[in-house]
C-alpha cells in the first residue's frame, strides 16, 4: 500500500509540475474573484468619460467669460501704460487699433519702433452689437457720449482729418491725433452674436482719461454703465 502510495505521489508531481499547475491555478481563481470584468471596465470608462463630458459642458461658459474679461484687461490696460509711459520717458506712445482684435504700441510716430502688440482671444473682437445704445445726448446714451455707434473704433471725435484708430500720447498727458488736436473717443469689443458681452472703453484726450464700460439691462432697457 505504501509503495502504490508513493507511487501515485510521485506521479501526480510529475504532472503537474511540482505543484505548480495547482498553484497556479488557485491563484487565477483568486484573480478572477477580485479583480474588473470586461463589462465592470466598460461601464467605468463610460461613466467617466460622461463626467468629463459634463464638465467640459460647465466649464464653456467660464472660459467664456474669462476670455472676455482677459480681452477687456488687456484693452484697458494697453491704453493705461502707454498713457502712463509717454509721461514716464517724455516720449509720444501711438496707440493703434485695428480690427478684428490687435492693439500695436509704437515710439514716437504711426510707424516707429514696434513696442507692444496685444491680440485679443479669438472668440473677443473689436465690433458693435446691433441693439447697443446709439444716441449720444438722448438716453440711453452711448458711453460717454462718444458718437453713434457707427464705429467700432471711433477716436478723434468730432475732428475732421484725423484718424479714428489712432491716438497719439503725449509727455504732458494729453491725448491728440496726428494733427495735435485733442483726441477724444471709444472703442467697443464683446463676443460676435452676444449683445451682454458688450463692453466699452472711453478716453478724454484732454486729461487722457480713461474709462470702462458694461452693457446692463435695467427696467427693460439696455444702459452703459461704467464699470
């Protein structure tokens, strides 16, 4: 008996490797019990992807309103330093708009040495919604004052011979056209087809002033109001 036994041992052994297949195989079955099916894996990579989807959907009109907000800044912000820089150095800083969104930053004239050039995010540009305020003495009145809305970039109001895209910062803080008159004027930007991405900015070229502006609905009517 003991032999058959012995026997019998050494040839289940054999077969299986030592042990190994048996090993092996209850290792398998301990994966297959803790582990993802094909169907488990599937089912979490949908879901994940319908998160993704859903807070990328969220997330547009954020990006939306940070694009706008970064093309306003940088507007306003182009305009203040060559304000501010033209007094700084006693230098003249020509401000150029040009449409659909560049701002360029020359020295001295329209075509001296190239300092800055902004352009705004692709979906912000320099343009008028229809729907803005057009009067500029009946109420609602277009920002400041300043024309009709006609123009997106309407500087040199009220001067005759001068440049509407173009102002001319002065040493002594002043803003002028090319041909030293006072330069006055707006210039409108927002996203295309959004009449409350409206946005304004105004300057009074005898303090070189400048001022921001937002399109509001209040009691049923659409009013600039300064921001």
């Amino acid at each position: 008996m003991l032999g058959e036994y012995l026997k019998m041992s050494i040839t289940q052994k054999r077969s299986n490797g030592f042990g190994k297949s048996i090993t092996c195989q209850g290792a398998e079955r301990h994966r297959s019990g803790d582990g993802f099916s094909l169907l488990e894996l599937l089912i979490t990579v949908a879901i994940g992807f319908t998160v993704i989807a859903f807070a990328g959907i969220a997330l547009i009109p954020a990006l939306r309103q940070q694009h706008l907000t970064a093309a306003y800044n940088a507007t306003l912000t182009t305009l203040r330093r060559a304000h501010d820089q033209a007094a700084a150095d006693m230098r003249v800083y020509v401000v150029t708009f040009a449409t659909p969104g560049t701002i360029t930053v020359t020295q001295n004239t329209l075509g001296g040495p190239l300092l800055v050039t902004s352009v705004l995010p692709p979906d912000v540009t320099f343009h008028i919604e229809p729907g803005v305020p057009t009067s500029p003495v009946t109420a609602p009145i277009t920002p400041d004052g300043f024309g009709s809305a006609a123009n997106p970039i309407d500087f040199d109001q009220g001067v005759a011979g001068g440049s509407v895209t173009d102002i001319y910062f002065q040493p002594d803080g002043t803003a002028q056209d090319i041909n030293g008159n006072t330069n006055n004027g707006v210039v409108y930007l927002g996203r295309p087809g959004d009449l409350y991405s409206s946005r304004a900015i105004t300057l009074w070229g005898v303090t070189g002033r400048l001022r921001g502006w937002r399109l509001y609905l209040q009691s049923g009517q659409l009013k600039w109001n300064q921001q």
